[in-house]
C-alpha cells in the first residue's frame, strides 16, 4: 500500500487558529488577493475582517510602491521562505489612507485551498514614537552637555571639540582657522553694584549679540565667568583682517549704545600651524587678551601671520603702537 497523504488544514480551520494569536493576521493567494483576515488584522486597518477578505494585498501598501509590489510578490513565490521579524520595516496603509509602520512575518503555508502565504502585521507606530522621543531626548541631553546653561552658548567642552577637530583639519588639509578670546572690562563692579542678575542679562545678551554677528559655521563659547571665545573656522589672516575688527568694532557699538558701564578686551590669532595643543591654541589668543587689559581695556590686539610674530591692532581707532603700557590686569 502507498503511503498516507495526511489530510491538509482547509482555510476555515487555519483561519481558526490564527484568531488565537496576538498579532494581526492576513492569508494572501499566490495572486496576491487576500483569503482570509483575522479580527486583529480588521482592528489594525481600520475595517471590518470580512472588508479586507477578497481585497488584492497591494492595496494596503502606500501608492509609490505598489508599483514594484507585485513583483516583489512574485520574486517571493520563485523561492517561498520564511522571513522573520525585524528583517525589515515599512509603511502600511490603510484603506482610509492613513500609513503606520508596520513589521511583518512571511511563510508559505499549504492549505487544502492550495498554497498561501502567512502574513503576520505588527504596528510599529508606538515603538517608532518611543524611538523618536528617545533620539530627540538624548539630542537634547548632548546638547546639554555641551551648552552653557545660563548663555545658551557653546560650553568650553563643546569648544575643546571643535578645536580638536579644526587642529586636525589644519594638520591634515592645512586649513587655518582663527580663535577670538574676548574678556569682559570691569564686569566684577557691575556684578557688585547691581546684582548677579544684571549681569546675568549682559552675558545673555552678548552671547547673543556674538551669535548673530558671526556665520552659522562659526562657534561662540562661554569659557569662563565673563569669558567668552569664538572660533571662526577656515579663516586665515587676510580673511580676520578683515573680520576680526569689524566684530571688535561691532562688540563696541553693542556696549556703547547699552546702559551697561562694560567695555570688552580681545585677542585675536590666526593659526594656519597645527598648535601642540587645544590649549596651547587658546593661550595665544588669551595671552593678547591679557595684553589688551594691560594697555588699558577695551581694546583688541591681534596675531595674524604667526611666521612674523607681530601683533597688530584689530581696533580700527586707535593703532597698536599709541596704546599705552599699563602693568596691573583687572576687570
């Protein structure tokens, strides 16, 4: 005697079993055309189970892509096998337009109907959502840690970075940059007289005054108390030349025209030689800074053309060599 053929499930049965699953659940012929659908299934479109039965499976992919969906069904059936899980997502779509991401599980299946596939649908929308305001959170927390929390700034980490990367970029490309150390003249006063909250305000509103007045590829860092330092990228000297004066000449008329009795020493170096270090970068410019103070605050001296080892004025009022010698360093 030959051997038993055992006896295959008929749709109505498998269709039974599938209602006992915790995911949605689709039966689609090699057509393409949907034999059966679970309630789940029903409940994740939007519709009855019995509306999607008889509905061709492409329909519940987005337009752009049904196109290349049939084929997709048809290089499926060539070499019918099981795919997992999490081997990829997509957007499905319901029969009311709306999309949601979505995973789903194939396998071929064979029913005493003919040969099927099993579609198992699983709604990825609230894990997609976890996902994006966990991405967003932990942007957020970065930008954080590399913000100053008063001035809302880069922070001296954040600078230290972004110097590491433009040191590289010189040594590698030889692509110079310039770094502007800007101190804060007689700062501890005002902080004395009317109160840390004054000035707190100065420092917010020359962060931003130095935010606005820089390209978007430049960084404004707070390094220290009143303190503050702006790292102008691929800037070499006949380009701070120009620039450097012009923001020194513009910080001047943003104290001026305040109510606030500070004025502003800088320093300014170009570097187009890798330095040794980050720090060794912003002692060049800090050390003009400290220069500035001594021959008597709110001025701005810088160092363009490091083989020549001269330091210029970058203040276009008064040149470098009728700024007076004074010794003592203050705010």
């Amino acid at each position: 005697m030959g051997k038993a053929v055992e006896p295959q499930l008929s749709l109505h049965v498998y269709g039974g079993f599938l209602e006992t699953i915790p995911d949605a659940a689709l039966v689609v012929e090699r057509s393409g055309v949907i034999a059966y659908a679970s309630s789940l299934a029903g409940q994740l479109f939007g519709v009855s189970a019995s509306a999607l039965t008889g509905m061709a499976v492409h329909e519940l992919v987005p337009e752009d892509r049904r196109a290349s969906h049939g084929e997709r069904v048809e290089s499926y059936w060539r070499e019918a096998r099981v795919r997992r899980m999490g081997e990829s997502d997509f957007s499905a779509r319901r029969p009311d337009g709306s999309l949601f991401a979505a995973d789903i599980m194939l396998a071929p299946i064979s029913l005493a109907e003919g040969d099927m596939a099993l579609c198992v649908i699983r709604d990825l929308s609230e894990q997609k959502a976890q996902e994006t305001a966990l991405k967003a959170a932990l942007a957020r927390e970065r930008r954080l840690a590399l913000s100053d929390p008063l001035v809302g700034v880069a922070n001296k980490r954040h600078l230290e970075l972004a110097l590491s990367h433009e040191i590289e970029q010189l040594r590698r490309h030889g692509r110079p940059f310039t770094l502007i150390y800007l101190d804060l003249d007689q700062f501890k006063p005002l902080n004395d007289q009317q109160g840390h909250a004054e000035g707190d305000k100065v420092l917010k509103a020359l962060g931003a005054f130095l935010q606005a007045n820089v390209r978007k590829t430049d960084l404004v860092a707070r390094v220290g108390g009143d303190e503050f330092v702006v790292l102008m990228v691929e800037t070499n000297a006949k380009s701070a030349r120009q620039r450097v004066p012009e923001l020194f000449v513009a910080a001047q008329s943003f104290f001026r025209t305040s109510s606030w009795p500070v004025t502003a020493s800088v320093g300014a170096a170009v570097l187009a030689e890798p330095p040794e270090s980050v720090e060794d970068a912003l002692s060049r410019a800090d050390n003009l800074m400290l220069m500035a103070k001594r021959q008597g605050r709110d001025r701005c001296l810088a160092h363009y053309v490091e083989s020549e080892n001269k330091i210029e004025s970058c203040d276009t009022i008064r040149p470098a060599s009728s700024m007076p010698e004074r010794q003592s360093v203050a705010n």
